[in-house]
C-alpha cells in the first residue's frame, strides 16, 4: 500500500502515464519540484501547490497528505467529484442528476 506524500504523487502520475514535465507544467510548477516532492521525505509543499498537484492528478489534498492511510484512493476521487459539482451551476447539476437516472434504469 502507498503510504507517503511522495509515493502517491509519483502512483497517481504514472497511473495517469504523466511524466514529470507534464505533472509540472499541469500544475503550474517545476519538473525539479515535482521531483523533489516525490523523493524528499518528508516534503514541505504549500498548500496551493497540494491543490493543484491534486486537481490534475484526480483526487484531493487530503489524500495526498493522509499518511495514515485512512483514505482511499476511490473515496478520494469521489470526494473530488463531489467538490467539482458542489460549485456547478444548477443546469449542469440537473444534467448529470439526469444521467445518474439512467444508468440506475439499465
């Protein structure tokens, strides 16, 4: 099981067949950076940079940051999908309501 900071940046961008170019320049940072964050232990990153490394990986701070484990990685992209939706306009919301409605039906 993944346990670091550094370890679950390095799972979740291979996961996504990113190199450390592409992390960095997605999140608006250095591939030396993102580098660091997956080899230095323990990572002193700030808490913009998280977000962002988060966003484009797929999943949330908080799971990036759990060392303990206590999240997975599926509860974790829920929780990002669910934070994307929360500040979506109601037509959009009602659409993806819609298509929830149909998959239940098949």
């Amino acid at each position: 099981m993944t346990s670091t900071f550094g370890e679950k940046i390095r799972a979740l961008r291979k996961e996504k067949k990113l190199t450390l170019d592409q992390l960095a320049e997605k999140a608006q940072s250095s591939k030396s950076y993102i580098w660091e964050l997956e080899n230095k232990n323990p990572p002193r990153p700030s808490a913009d940079k998280i977000a962002k490394i988060a966003e484009v990986l797929g999943t949330t701070a908080d799971y990036l940051m759990d060392s303990q484990n206590l999240q997975s990685k599926e509860t974790a992209k829920d929780l990002a999908f669910y934070r994307k939706y929360q500040t979506m306009d109601e037509s959009k919301k009602d659409t993806i309501r819609q298509m929830l409605d149909l998959l239940e039906k098949k």
